[in-house]
C-alpha cells in the first residue's frame, strides 16, 4: 500500500504513488519560476529520470472565479484588520509617550511605528510557540520510512567527517532505505582518504564522491542531489554528529502532509561547555530553533531550514537544482546561504515548510570573536538577500495560506527584511541617541534587557536549565561587540570572499 504523502520515482526499486487530492502532477518539464535570478525560458536541462513526476500545491484560488475573489477578500479584510490593529498601537505609542519630545518627530513616530510592529508580532509568535510540538512517527509510519539519501558536503574536515558520516549510519532508520553521499569538496588535508576509509568499511550504503577543486559548498551539495535516487534528501554538515532518532523524526512531516516541501532539524552546540562564549551560543541556537522555528512551523513558513540537519522532497527540487547553484544577486554570484536559498524555493513553489524539534544534530560553533563575527556576518548576508527575496512571493503565499495565517505570515515575511534593516540602521542611530539624548539610550539598554529577560523565560521552558543565565550575558555581549556585524554584512551583501567554503 503507498506511503501517504510520498512522492514517486520511476526507480524499479520504489513504489509509485498516487498523486493526494490536494495536488495537481506537473509533467510538462517546464521549471516554475525560482525567486531569484533573471526570468528565464521553461527549462530544457536534463532532468533525474526518477524525478519526472514532481508534484505541486494545487494552486490558490485565482480572481477567474467568484469563489477565488470571494478568498481574496477575505484575505485582505485580514489584513486590513491586522493593519488597524498596528496603526493602532502605533498612535497609541507615538501619542503616550515622550519620544516626540527628545528625538526629532518623524523618528519618534517611526520608532512609534516599529515598536507597535514588534509587540504585536511577539505576542502572535507567543501564541504559536506555546501551542506547538513536533510529528511523532508512529509505528506503522517507522516501520514504512521512504527512501533517504543524505548528503555531507566536507572541506578540510579531517577527522570530523568520519564521526558525522557513522552518526548517519548509526542512525534509527532501515539500512535500506539509507544512503550517504559524501563530496569531497577539493580538501587540502586528509579529509578524502577518512571518507575512502568508511565508504570501503560500508559498500553500498556510503558513496564518495571527490570534486578535483574547491567549488564552493553549494557544488558539493549540487553534485550530492544530482547523485541521489532516493524519494527525500537530507543535508548534514560535515562537523555535526546526528542523534539516532533525528532522521526518522526529522521526515515524518512529509511522509504525514504532501504540502510539506522542507523540515527543518534543531541544531544544538556540540562543544557548548568549551568556553563562555560556546555556552552562551548554546543557548542562543537552542532560542533559534525552539522559539524562532517553532513559532514560524506553526505558520506553515519556516523561512530557513538549517543545512546542517534538513530534508527535502527530491522530486520538487531537482528540476531547479541549476539556477540555485547558479544563483545570483544584484550581478553576483551568490555562494552563501545556500540552504535559505533552497528554503526560499520551496516556500516560492507552493510548499509549506516544517520544524521538527525532536530531530537533533550537533554542530561545533565558534569557540573564538573572529570566527563568530565571520559566521555571523556570512549569516548576515544571507538574511539580507533572501528576506527581500522572499517578499516576492509573499502576496501570493498569503492568499494561498487563507484568512487566518496568510496575514500573519505576511507580516513575518515584511518583518525580515525590516528587522534586518533597523539593525543595519541600528548603530548610526545608537550613536545619535548617545550624543543628544543619553538618558534615553540606558532606556533604550533596559528594554533590551527586559526582551533579553523574556528569552531567558522561553528558554527555561525548553531546557530548564541554569544556562539561562548566559542568554542575559549574551544580550550584553551582542549589544557591546556585535552591533557593527548586520551593518557590514548589509553593505557587502555582494561579497562572497568571507567564510565561504569557494
């Protein structure tokens, strides 16, 4: 009997699958537009002979109809709605307290304007926290898992790449069903020979592969998904150990819903009690992915799932793997942010993405400021260039999404890009606070604090654990040393040279 929600491939090994009501088979080999890039003509590129069957989303209701403008007005009566609930709030602030006084008025009702932004949304993304919880597999769902390759791009790993690969191999998830495919990404070291080394301990379950030169981690993934046979792929980074039960978890959400595209792993620090500084990242990703994903999951919109632990329908990525390879932005090659971008092309086919709390993987993160402010600002970068991307397909999103979250995920989708940019103007306007109004600025300080303090709270729901202590620590660190990161990393949007793997 077919697993629900998988999708087929002509593979003799796999089983064909009878496409659910809620979608529509796209056969005609024509690529739907990806949001990034110039417009191209349909796409003639070869296509995996497995992967001919790609489905989509039955498309949202268009205005040809009276049942879709019907469904469109409602939307924008939700929106319009949540609109007055904004502006509001916005008079409210701008109207009661003094900041029209001490800064010049437009700032004032600027700052008015965005702090409504921001309480509404923390309180809507409050809610959708409280109320999530990751897809358990049942049994019958364990006993039936589809076919999954995963893909571990490497480059200078060393050792490290063999723990990750046995963490895959070891994980709980049929040995039949599982295949690794390792790109030697042009490693300088000994890398490649640790990856011979368990490929020739494991035929058939591992496969190397070896790139004569550095490319770049977005080549090494292209050529691990252009390989894979399987029905889902995964990535996982080449310094992360995979919990056992993380796969098997880390799939229910397509296995259970077809309109699930992408899941997201959480991704912990592996070497948290290295340091302060890992102990105060620890708890930081763990706010990243338990509140930050966990809310955005309860919208069906994940904006990024995390390259060291995600999986995908193969079937609906393949056909667009070259033009996210050969992404580019404003005229640049974009070598960065590979797996927001692949996100992106997700959320803008149709699908909706998922986060999967109870699937693990833990990754080594900075144990140094240089190494930090790099991974941030490469981060950074990245945050800038697909959260503008993502505005594109929004609207549509939203229609799609209904009344009841379409609205919401529009305003977290006009959030990205604004929160980015109040940082990047961030600091100008710190200093300018400081020079004329310095009492407002140890304000300002105490209401981050405060913030910081309602992050500890959350976190405290996830691990209660003492650690909590290095989130208020790191609220102080973030706003005396990292202040000047989103800024750089906004004007150099372009760069790629700066903790990139090419």
């Amino acid at each position: 009997m077919p697993r629900p929600g998988i999708l087929s491939t002509t593979d003799s090994r796999h089983r064909r699958f009878r496409a659910s009501p809620q979608l529509v088979a796209v056969r005609d080999g024509a690529a739907r537009q990806a949001p990034f890039g110039p417009p191209r003509e349909p796409s003639t590129e070869a296509r995996p002979s497995d992967a001919t069957d790609a489905v989509v989303p039955a498309a949202a209701a268009t205005t040809a109809t009276p049942q879709g403008r019907a469904a469109i007005a409602r939307v924008v009566l939700a929106c319009a709605l949540w609109l007055a609930v904004l502006v509001g709030m916005a008079l409210f602030l701008g109207t009661s307290i003094s900041w029209r006084s001490q800064l010049w008025a437009p700032l004032g009702w600027l700052g008015a304007g965005l702090s409504a932004a921001f309480i509404v949304s923390w309180a809507v993304r409050l809610v959708l926290w409280w109320r999530y919880r990751p897809l358990e597999p049942t049994p019958r769902e364990r006993a039936d898992l589809p076919s999954l390759s995963v893909v571990i791009p490497a480059f200078n790993e060393g050792a490290m790449v063999r723990r990750s690969i046995e963490s895959v191999l070891q994980s709980h998830y049929p040995a039949d069903r599982l295949h690794v495919i390792v790109v030697n990404d042009g490693s300088r070291d000994d890398t490649g020979a640790h990856i011979d080394r368990v490929a020739a301990e494991h035929p058939g379950r591992v496969t190397a592969i070896h790139l004569p030169r550095n490319r770049g981690k977005r080549h090494a993934l292209y050529a691990g998904f252009r390989r894979a046979t399987s029905e889902l792929v995964a990535t996982v980074d080449s310094d992360s150990i995979v919990l056992p039960q993380s796969l098997a978890n880390l799939v229910t959400p397509l296995c259970r819903d077809p309109r699930i595209g992408g899941v997201a792993g959480k991704v912990v620090a592996h070497n948290r009690r290295e340091n302060v500084l890992t102990r105060m990242l620890g708890v930081r990703y763990i706010l990243g992915f338990d509140f930050v994903r966990a809310y955005q999951s309860g919208l069906r919109t994940v904006w990024c799932c995390p390259g060291a632990l995600q999986a995908y329908r193969r079937a609906v990525i393949a056909p667009h793997l070259d033009r996210w390879r050969d992404q580019r932005f404003l005229g640049a090659a974009c070598t960065n942010g590979d797996d927001h971008a692949m996100t992106n092309l997700v959320l803008s086919l149709g699908y909706d993405t998922a986060y999967q709390s109870n699937s693990t993987v833990e990754t080594l993160v900075p144990n140094g400021y240089v190494r930090l402010c790099k991974m941030y600002v490469r981060w950074g970068r990245s945050a800038t260039r697909e959260g503008m991307l993502a505005l594109r397909f929004a609207a549509p999103r939203t229609v799609r999404l209904g009344p009841g979250l379409g609205p919401l995920v529009l305003m977290d989708a006009v959030l990205q890009p604004v929160t980015v940019l109040t940082k990047a103007m961030g600091v100008f306007a710190t200093l300018a606070i400081a020079v004329l109004h310095p009492f407002l600025l140890v304000k300002a300080t105490i209401a981050s604090l405060t913030v910081a303090g309602a992050y500890c709270i959350i976190f405290l729901r996830s691990e209660r654990s003492t650690e909590t202590f290095f989130g208020l620590l790191y609220a102080v660190f973030a706003m005396v040393a990292l202040p000047w990161v989103q800024p750089f990393a906004t004007i150099t949007v372009r760069r790629n040279g700066w903790l990139t793997r090419g």
